[in-house]
C-alpha cells in the first residue's frame, strides 16, 4: 500500500466515499500532502444513528466541527442537540461573513459557500443562563443518575434505590431535592423507624451519609436544576416552520464549577429520550443527533451499573432513530464496550509531549483500519481544522481512512451577539411552558402537613405558566405532542366534556402513612391524564387537582418512564 501513486490513493478515496443516498459533507481528502477537492470525504445520513466519535487534542477544531456537521443536519431536517460548553456555537442563530481567507478555503475544497443562519433553541439547564430553564424532577432523573451526582458508592447507590422505591410505593411525589430529604429525614426519624426497618438493605447510617450529601448539593445551589415543569425531551425533535431541524443548544456558563452535574444531566436526556421514543428500525435520516460533548467527563469514575447503563442505551437507542457523538481527546477516554459502537469516526490531531500521550496515541491508531497513510506521523502533524476520518457506509462497512481537510460553517465561529440571544429566547414558544419554576404539592408537603408552597416568581419578562381545567385542551396538547413531535398515532380520545359530578380529590398521604394509593376516582382519572400527557404536562395535571397515584416504571437508568405503552 505504501507503494501506491497519488492517482491509485485518491481513486480508494473516490471509490469508497461514492454514496447513493443524503450524506454530511465533511471535506476533501489530503493526498501526499495537498488537498485534493476531487476526493470529496462524506458520511450517509442513514448512517448516522450508529453513532459516533469526535476526538483531538484540545484546539484542533472539534468545535467547529460539530458546528459544521450541525449546520448539514438542521440543513437536512435533522434536529440536533449540542451543549455549548466555550459558549461558541451560539453563532449557529448567525450568518457568517465572507473573508478572502474563507473564500479562499471554501474554493480549495470545493465548497459552495454561502452565508446563512440556523434555527436555534437556547437552553440553559435550570435556567443557570439565558436560555430557556430545563429542569428534571428528582423522581424522573432516577437514583442511578442522581447517585453520579453525590458520588455515592455503590452500596450508597442501592441504598438510594431503595429510597426511590419506598416513595414510589407511598405516592410521595419526590419533584425537587427538598422533597427527597424529607423523605429520608422521615426515615430516620423515630416515627419512621418501622418503615426504614421494612425497607430491609438500607441502614440508617447509610441513610444518613446520603442525607448529608444531598444537603450538601443544596449548599452548592444545585437544587434549582430540579423542579417543575419538567422539560419534556420531544422538544428535542422539533423542526423549523421550512423543514429545518431545530438545533438545541444547551449553555454550560458554570461547566468547571458543576463539571458532574452537567455531564450527568446530558445523560438523563438520552436516558429519558430512549424511554419515550417508540421503536423506528432503519430510516433514510436520523429523528435526531445528540452531540455529547466533554464525554470523558461521563465516565470518570463512574460505577459499574452507570456505565452498565450507558453502554445500554447507546446500544439500543440506535433503533429509536437517535445518533449519539462522544466528543473528547481521545479514545481511551471512552470505555471499550462504548467505543465498540462508535462507527463513524472524526480524529483531529493527537499530541505527544509525554509518554502517556503517545500510549494515546498508539492505541488510537490500533482502532483504525488498514490504511494508505502512516497514521502516528498524520495524526500528530494534522493541522486545525483536519481530521483522519473514516465512517459507516451504506452496506455497514467502513470507508477508507482519508485524512481531510474539513469544510468551513455557514454561520458565525463564535458567539451570537448576546441581544439575538436574548431575542430568540423571549420570542420561544418554550418559554410559555418552562419560563416559570412552579412548587406543587409533593412530599416535602406530605410529609410536613403543608398545603403546596406558592408558585415562585416568573424571571423578569418572562410570563407565567398558565394552567388548564380544560380537559379537552389538555387532549388537543397531548394529541399534538404525540402525532407532531413524537411520530407516532395518538392513543388520547376525542374531546368530551367533563363529569359534571367528580369525586372529592383523595387527601394528601398523612405522615408516617403506609396505606396504599386509594384516591378514588379521580386519582384513576389523574393516573390516565398524567400518564397518556408526559412530563412536559404534568404540572397541567397537578393544576386541576388531581393526583399521579401510583407506582412509576422505572427505566435502565432508574428514571421513571412517561412514556405510554
């Protein structure tokens, strides 16, 4: 192979790249050093749910690359989900501007560039920046997930599961961390005494080391990522008004203070993603790619049924349609099960000042095939912006390893001017739903005999939730979220009117109460409603009273699913 002419490696490349259906244009090949824009570098779009790996060293471009494979997809109808960690990809909302630099790259590759901006949603988990708060509640991040955050061992761990278990059982609804320490407050009180005992495998030493270590997440501010209304993740999988896919951005502003919330939480959106998407086989193009960038920070550390969990749903989410790229330096920060799924494969340059980065580099050059180029040479001497790239084709094989020079983004490198942030944000029909933090009655209230707490103040210009009684509303929205967003037949009837003579509403679960779920019907009616809705519109349900009494399935992450079977 070595002996190859340029003429022999570039007609590998042509004939390797050469693709039926949609693709990502990613760039032209390089050839003996010089770029060759007749050897065009692309990845199927078919193939783009067998997920993926953007790797390099830090300031090689992975950026910009992400921002450029976003610009295709959203291009193609495709919604993504970046999280926008330097706080540069809001320039996606941008048109670029032409330089003679740019014009002179872009005609090098043979690029048709052209200034454009994209749909962009910006999202700022709990509302810790500008855009629009996405909150989980405690119940549906789940005890697996909500352990990696307190870093809780794995004793710990089934320790909080069992926590999780009992407030199932007793209808304690668990929405922020003050309610999942008044249920362990409860526990290890002398009134709950019994009931820790029934509990079994949790010791109330156990329970008091996870008591001290959620009050010390309260202490570091995190509570306001919890609450309601929760973000309902179909929102993920919008398109713009002209076919375009929405892309999400996800401000990460305080990334270094909180780097195991933020990585965790990006998990709990896939997580809740897999347990609502129904099944969808091969399709032509993605429902959505969800770039995780900083992936290392995902698995440092993490404990075996975390990883155990990850390793399941990149496994299985492919099938629902949904594409996951790991961003990070390098492979070895994947574990191998994970790797293993990780077909398409963009490797921006590797550096090796020490011995441990070049055991990096070694091991990642063993993870490519066969090749035409000497890759522990390319890989260290790639410039910004190229990558050695080798992808999934459309019969599942892999395409030759071609190091390319990749294609320049439409929009702006850098961030969008803070007043079109602002803008976008005010003008989203998201912020009507999720703008406003409201407190219903859960089991902090349960458990202290409390009414609801009052719903909190809106951010300035922001307006408040409202709240619906009417049934047949609530069944037009959850009709629309089904059939538009979810892709799938809705199961909710016809509108009709109200019983005129409801039951009373069941009373609150006194303290200490072990009794089961026994509302009544209105609790059965509030079961129905609140299950067929999801999340997005529970607090809807709560609004008119009702109670969501029973036991919540629990999926591979231990979150609840919403999701209707």
């Amino acid at each position: 192979m070595a002996n190859k002419t340029a003429e022999e490696k570039i007609a590998t490349i042509q004939q390797g790249y050469t693709l039926e259906g949609a693709t990502i244009e990613l760039g032209a090949a390089i050839v003996d050093g010089e770029v060759r824009k007749e050897a065009q570098v692309r990845l199927p779009l078919s193939m783009m749910n067998r997920h993926g790996l953007v790797a390099g060293a830090t300031g090689t471009g992975k950026t910009v690359t992400l921002h450029m494979m976003a610009e295709q997809l959203s291009t193609a109808g495709v919604p993504v989900f970046l999280a926008d960690i330097k706080g540069d990809l809001s320039g996606l909302a941008t048109a670029a501007t032409a330089s003679e630099k740019l014009t002179a790259r872009t005609e090098s590759l043979g690029q048709q560039w052209s200034a454009k901006n994209f749909p962009v949603e910006f999202l700022a988990l709990g509302g810790d920046g500008n855009g629009i708060p996405v909150r989980a509640t405690v119940t549906s991040f789940g005890p697996i997930l909500l352990s990696r955050i307190m870093e809780l061992n794995d004793t710990q761990e089934s320790s909080l599961q069992l926590i999780f278990h009992f407030a199932d059982q007793k209808n304690l609804e668990l929405i922020d961390l003050k309610d999942l320490r008044a249920v362990i407050q409860f526990l290890t009180s002398d009134e709950g005494k019994s009931e820790l005992e029934q509990l079994g495998g949790l010791s109330k030493a156990t329970a008091g080391v996870i008591l001290r270590e959620l009050v010390g997440l309260e202490a570091q501010g995190l509570e306001k990522f919890f609450g309601e209304p929760e973000f309902d993740t179909a929102e993920l999988l919008r398109t713009a008004p002209d076919g375009r896919g929405v892309i999400s951005c996800l401000e990460l502003p305080t990334l270094q203070s909180k780097p195991m919330l933020f990585s965790t939480f990006l998990m709990w959106l896939l997580a809740d993603l897999f347990e609502d998407l129904p099944e969808a086989g091969d399709l032509d193009k993605p429902k959505l790619v969800f770039f995780l960038d900083e992936a290392h920070l995902l698995f440092n550390g993490a404990s075996k049924a975390f990883l155990e969990a990850i390793t399941t749903t990149v496994r299985l989410i492919r099938s629902k349609g949904v594409g996951i790229f790991f961003v990070t330096q390098t492979p070895k920060d994947v574990p191998a099960d994970v790797l293993g799924q990780l077909a398409n494969r963009i490797q921006h340059a590797l550096r090796a000042f020490t011995p441990e980065d070049a055991k990096a580099l070694k091991a990642t050059v063993s993870t490519f095939p066969v090749s035409d180029y000497d890759l522990e040479e390319t890989l260290t001497s790639a410039g910004i912006g190229e990558a050695v790239i080798t992808v999934m084709n459309e019969k599942g094989a892999p395409t030759p390893v071609a190091l390319t020079r990749l294609r320049a983004p439409e929009s702006v490198m850098g961030p969008s001017a803070e007043e079109l942030v602002r803008s976008t944000v005010g003008s989203s029909s998201l912020l009507v739903k999720y703008g406003t933090a409201v407190d219903n009655l859960s089991a902090y209230e349960k458990l202290n005999g409390q009414a609801a707490a009052p719903t909190g103040d809106a951010a300035p210009g922001q307006p408040p939730v409202p709240a619906s009684s009417d049934p047949n509303v609530i069944d037009a929205e959850a009709r629309r979220i089904e059939e538009e967003i979810l892709g799938r037949p809705s199961s909710r009837p016809a509108p009709q009117a109200p019983p005129a003579d409801l039951p009373p509403a069941p009373a609150p679960v006194p303290q200490g109460s072990g009794g089961q779920n026994d509302g009544g019907g209105l609790g059965d009616i509030a079961g129905a409603l609140g299950g067929a809705l999801g999340g997005g519109l529970k607090s809807m349900v709560r609004s008119i009273g009702t109670q969501l009494g029973r036991e919540l399935m629990r999926g591979i992450f231990g979150n609840s699913s919403r999701r209707r079977r």
